[in-house]
C-alpha cells in the first residue's frame, strides 16, 4: 500500500466534511431547517465535482481542483 493509495482514499471524505462545515453553519446560524443543509451539501458536491470534471477536459490545473482544492 503506497502513501498515494491512502492519500486518494482519504480524499473523499475530507472533501464532503470540507464542504459540508459551510451548510451546517449556514443552517445553524440563519436559522433554516436542518434539511436545507443536506440540500446545500448535494449542491456544493455536484459543484466541486462539476469544476474538477470541466477542469480534466480543459487540462486546467485550477480547476480539476474543484471547490476543495484536494
């Protein structure tokens, strides 16, 4: 198991926990529905996922970062 198996595998997780700190406050502090945080949590995924999937087919290392940056 090489260091950048593990890395790859640990991204996905520290992805949806980076992106969803930003719902849980929004929620938390505006007062809306806790259910509005899983909306917004989908939403930043489907996000990230779109920029760093435009970012492979444009070979633009900005963007296959996504939102995260990882």
């Amino acid at each position: 198991m090489t260091k950048e198996a593990v890395w790859e595998a640990i991204k996905e997780p520290l992805r949806l926990l980076v992106l969803s700190v930003i719902p849980l406050l929004l929620v938390y502090f505006q007062g809306l529905p806790y259910e509005w945080a899983g909306v917004i949590i989908l939403a930043l995924r489907l996000l990230d996922k779109f920029l760093h999937e435009i970012g492979k087919e444009i070979d633009s290392s900005v963007l296959t970062k996504g939102i995260t940056r990882f």
